[in-house]
C-alpha cells in the first residue's frame, strides 16, 4: 500500500525512531508499504519517520534507473564507522523541489537487521553511504535544512510553510 509521505514543516519529522523490538509481520508489511511509496514516488531512500511511524527503520535503493532493484533494509542501524568527506547534491521526498549540498562522510560502516531480522554489516561509499547517512538522520529527526546555512534555511522555511498552506487551502 502506497502511504502518504510527510512534507516539512509537518511536526512528525522532528520525531526520532523508536528502536524496533521484534521483527513482526505487522514491521514486514510496513518495509513492504515503504518500499512501494519510495518507488512510486519515486526516490533513492525513504525512513520510517517520513511516514508518520516514529521507528528506526529505513531504505535506500541507489540502482541505475535501469538497473535491476537493490533494494536495502536497515532496522535499526548503528552508523559504526564514518570516514573521509564527499559533498552531494541531494533531494528529499519530504521536501519536494528543494536541493543541497550536503557534505558527508565518504564511505561509512554501517550495522543493522534486514527485512528477516538477520543482523548484517555493510560498508558503504558513494551514494549508497551519501544515502544511508541521509536516511539515518531521518531516523533522528535530523533533515536536509538542518544541512544548511542560514539564509538558505530561511527561503526553505518559508517556500515549504507557504507550500502547505497552498495545499491545505486546495
Ligand atoms: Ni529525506
């Protein structure tokens, strides 16, 4: 089922992930439901708190357009290690239109369970890393305007206030 994805300044963004206790089928339906509203959107990632499921649960699916799905489950995760610096333009499914330069780390090592609850360790560079780190702060209520300077911050604010105004007059 494809769910409605937050939009900022909605509130439940800021909210952070409660660690996932068991790995119910009530948890696989909601990895399934997300995997179907990121690619519909379509994006690169999508976290469970953009969803209005306060849990530490995310996905990324950095394939070629073309490319078969790669799709990855991370329930849980534990950022482990973070290592070099790279800059990358990046977008949010919660914050349609906008774009920033966001600096990250490299590559990173990343912990976590998959769809099975099997817990694995993955290193990660490029965009998949730029990704995990994107969606990981997801998880803490961390977002992209977080990332930026202060003027930029401000026109997003308002640009994304007046969006949700729009919308909620319509
Ligand atoms: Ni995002």
């Amino acid at each position: 089922m494809i769910r409605t994805i937050l939009h900022y300044p909605d509130k439940r963004l800021r909210e952070r992930g409660e660690r996932v206790e068991a790995i119910t089928p009530e948890v696989q339906k909601l990895v399934d439901d997300m995997a179907e509203t990121m690619y519909a959107a379509p994006g690169v990632g999508l976290a469970a708190t953009q969803i209005g499921e306060a849990l530490q649960l995310f996905i990324v699916d950095v394939a070629e357009e073309n490319a078969p799905s790669d799709l990855r489950v991370f329930i849980n995760p534990e950022i482990l290690e973070r290592d070099g610096e790279i800059s990358w333009q990046e977008g949010c499914l919660s914050f349609p239109g906008v774009q920033e330069e966001v600096d990250r780390a490299a590559r990173v090592r990343v912990r976590a369970q998959d769809r099975e609850g099997v817990w694995f360790e993955l290193e990660a560079e490029g965009l998949l890393a730029v990704a995990i780190q994107h969606e990981y702060d997801h998880l803490q209520g961390v977002l992209m305007i977080d990332h930026m300077g202060p003027l930029k911050k401000r026109l997003t604010h308002r640009k994304m206030v007046k969006r949700a105004e729009e919308q909620a007059s319509t």
